[in-house]
C-alpha cells in the first residue's frame, strides 16, 4: 500500500495530508516514507540557486535578505536594497548564471554556536534567525562566493543548479526588491 503525501496542517500536533483517493493505513501501523525524487532534487537546485541569486546581491550590492519563499523550480527573495540601478535584473541574471556556470563546489558542514557566529558575514539575513538554544550550527559554503547559515538541502556543485531566469524585480517597499526567478533547464 502507498499513499501519498500533499501537504502538511499544523495545530497541536503536525497532522500529514494524504492525496485524495489514496489508501489510509489503519492507525498504528509502522509506515516508511520516502522522499519523491524529482520534487527533492528541483528543491535542492532551487535552494541552491537562490543562495548563489543571495551570494552576487550581497556581494555586488551589500544587500542583506529580508523574505523570501520558494516552490521547486521557482521561487522569490526580498532585499533590503534602497537604490536599484537600472539594469539591475539583465545584470543579476547575467551574474547570477556565471557563477553557476564556475561550477562552485557546495560543501556543508556543522560548527560549534560560537565558531558559526564568529565567521564573518555568516548571518545574510536583516535578522538572525537561528534560535537561541541551538549549539551547533549547520554552515553552507558556496565556495569562493557564498558562505551561511542553513538548514536546508543543497546541490554539489552550482553546475547542477542550471540556468536561472531573472523573471522580475519588484518594489516592495522604500527599500525592500523581490527578486522572482525562475529554473529553465
């Protein structure tokens, strides 16, 4: 028997949302689950495409995150960027692809809470946003361009990541820009 996963509810406890029509194993049964792995892979490429999209605005632009959301395939990230020059999205596409084309190694690793915050910079986003009782901290270093704290799944290697689209820039605010982009191969 297999059913599907489609979504998840929060309340007292975490409650999993099953595909309509899909069988429902009696109550205390043992399950396996098993991640779908084209939907994890297209994350993992996403994920790692708006740190790179985060690693070029930062670096080129001093500009920290302030939002941001994600999709497989697309996604959305807010910065604080006062002053947005005019080719701002033809240059951060055009940058944004070069590094992935450099084919940058992706290495993960976990430090000690007072090691992680002592690196510099480490922290991209306007607030920090690693809770306070947590002792170890997982690091995401996109080598040569992009280095922070991160929990999430990441590709090897930028090469994986393949074209990003700078779909649109948006203003969302006196300083705030939303950046969409989109994967295209």
């Amino acid at each position: 028997m297999q059913t599907r996963i489609v979504g998840t509810r929060k309340g007292d406890d975490l409650w999993l949302i099953p595909a309509e029509g899909d069988p429902l194993p009696p109550v205390g049964t043992a399950v396996t689950g098993a991640v779908e792995d084209v939907r994890r892979t297209m994350l993992m490429r996403t994920h790692s495409g708006l740190h790179v999209l985060c690693g070029v605005v930062f670096r080129d632009f001093g500009a920290l995150v302030t939002g941001g959301n994600m999709e497989p395939g697309e996604a959305r990230m807010d910065f604080n960027l006062p002053e947005v020059p005019p080719d701002f999205k033809s240059r951060i596409e055009e940058l944004v692809n070069a590094e992935v084309a450099a084919e940058r190694s992706v290495a993960v690793r976990v430090l000690p809470r007072a090691e992680a915050l002592a690196l510099p910079d480490i922290i991209r986003t306007q607030s920090n946003l690693i809770p306070p009782d947590e002792q170890e901290v997982r690091i995401v270093d996109i080598v040569g361009l992009d280095v922070q704290a991160d929990g999430g799944t990441h590709v090897a290697s930028t090469a994986q990541i393949g074209k990003v689209q700078v779909v649109k820039v948006e203003s969302k605010g006196r300083a705030n820009r939303r950046v969409r982009v989109r994967l295209v191969d």
